[in-house]
C-alpha cells in the first residue's frame, strides 16, 4: 500500500549501468562485468533461493551478445544499501512470480546491449590493485538498553515470534557480546582507465557518487558486498535520520563515521593504482 506519511526521497539514486566488456581476439565475447545500483526486487515463491535480477541478467546479456558455453555473464551489487525499486507514495500492483526479477534485469541487459555494440576494444590494458584492511569501531550498547533489552526479551510471549522490538532486543544483547571493533577488506583496482572500488557493505547511493564523482579514475565504479559481509554503510547524515538501516543489529553495527573512513580510504587507493599507469 501507498503512504501519505512519506515527504521525500532520503537520497540521490545513481542511474548508471557500468560495464566491462573482454572479448576473444577473434572478436567472439567472453565475459562481461555489469554494476548497477538497485537492492534485489525478489518476488520469488516460498521456499525458493533466487540470484534475483543479478542472475536474470547474466542469462540474458548471454542470449543477447550470442556467447557460447564459455562465456560468464556477471551483474555485481552497486551502491544499493538504500535503493531498490518500490514507490512508498503510491500502492504496489501485484506482479506475477519473477515477473519483477525478469522486468529489471530486461530493461538493464537492453541497455547493456546497446551500449557494447558501440565498444571499442583495446589490446594493450595495464592493470593495477591496492587492497588495505581498515579497523572500525562497532556501535556497542551501553549498561541501561542491555538491560532493558534482557527485560523485553524476559517478558517475551512466544520465543520462537518475536516481535519487531523483541528481535532488535536480541540483536541488543548479541552486539553486547561482540569485540570493541572490527577489520574490513577494502580493494581498489585499476584496468585500464577504468577504477573499481570494492566495500565489505550495502553501500547507499551516496558514498557511490561521491567516490565516482572524486576517484581520479573515469569512470569508476562501487562493488558492494564484496570480500565480505559488514552490514548497511548509511552516512553520518544518515544516522540523524535513523531509518531502518541505522538501527542496531548485525546488520547495522559499525560506528557512525564509517562511510567517511572508508571513502577517505578508498580515494586514496585509487589514487595509488591511478599512478602505477605505465
């Protein structure tokens, strides 16, 4: 259903589809990489594990560009920690099983299509890597939301349904229980001329454009959840906002400047692998 509580979009979206294209010297296609920042759509049937659009379209940009057996078609997560394709002002019409997943990866592998068939491909590709680890601070409770949250979950009805606040209670004491901070695996490559950046984290739409907009490599691109699993990566702004991807829980835990260590970092990789061009 649609809601009339909603003012306005959190943040920017990023409309880009990025690609790699690597062809066969004789010209046959081989392998291409796409990034575009979109959350899964699902729309699956109970019980069922889906590759979502990222999946869809990997068949479909086969079928397109006639790959044989050889060829790997990827779809990689963007900067997508905060945008998926649900209009919250208006009601959701009801949509057939991987009607959604089959809709999103169409419009994106006919992008794709027509975007290689004006390519030109080089021979003589430098390449170039940074990757550094990064310690950050996780978002411990304190004395008093321990305890409450004990209580809550104390006073439980049914301990195997937990209600939205009993479950982030849980999530509560469990990050209790955790170390003081975490390392992350961050990567910069560079190919050519093009920069790819790789975040142990659902990246918002934001911290992508930024790295985009500030990364001396163009174009250059986000891989989310990439080298690991690290939770949401909201911005400081963010946090104010506190939605649901700032709460507490494992999947929201590093500490609230996080984004801005991390493209602080990042930046500065892509700084070093822009210099290693021969």
């Amino acid at each position: 259903r649609g809601s009339d509580l909603v003012i306005k979009p959190a943040g920017p979206t990023d409309p880009d589809i990025s690609i790699l294209s690597v062809q066969h010297a004789d010209g046959r296609p081989l392998a291409l990489l796409a990034n575009y920042s979109l959350h899964y759509v699902g729309g699956l049937p109970p019980n069922q594990v889906s590759a979502d659009y990222f999946g869809e379209f990997a068949r479909q940009i086969k079928e397109r560009l006639g790959g044989d057996e050889t060829f790997v078609g990827i779809m990689s997560n963007g900067s997508s920690g905060d945008i998926n394709n649900i209009n919250f002002r208006e009601p959701r019409p009801r949509a057939g099983v991987f009607e959604r997943i089959t809709a999103v990866a169409k419009v994106i592998a006919d992008r794709t299509y027509r975007a290689v068939k004006d390519l030109k491909y080089r021979r003589d590709v430098t390449l170039a890597m940074e990757d550094r680890t990064l310690d950050l601070g996780i978002r411990k409770p304190n004395a008093d939301e321990v305890k409450y949250a004990k209580a809550l979950l104390a006073a439980a009805k049914d301990p195997e349904k937990l209600t939205t606040n009993e479950v982030y209670a849980q999530e509560t004491v469990n990050i209790d229980q955790w170390p003081e901070s975490v390392n992350l695996k961050l990567q910069a490559l560079r190919i050519g001329d093009l920069g790819i950046v790789a975040i142990p984290c659902e990246v918002f739409a934001e911290i992508g454009l930024e790295i985009k907009q500030k990364s001396p490599l163009k174009p250059t691109f986000v891989i989310a959840l990439a080298n690991g699993y690290n939770g949401y990566l909201p911005t400081p702004e963010q946090h104010i906002l506190q939605g649901y991807e700032t709460w507490r829980s494992s999947w929201s835990y590093l500490e609230v400047d996080a984004s801005v260590k991390i493209t602080e970092q990042l930046l500065s990789m892509l700084k070093q692998v822009d210099q290693k061009q021969e």
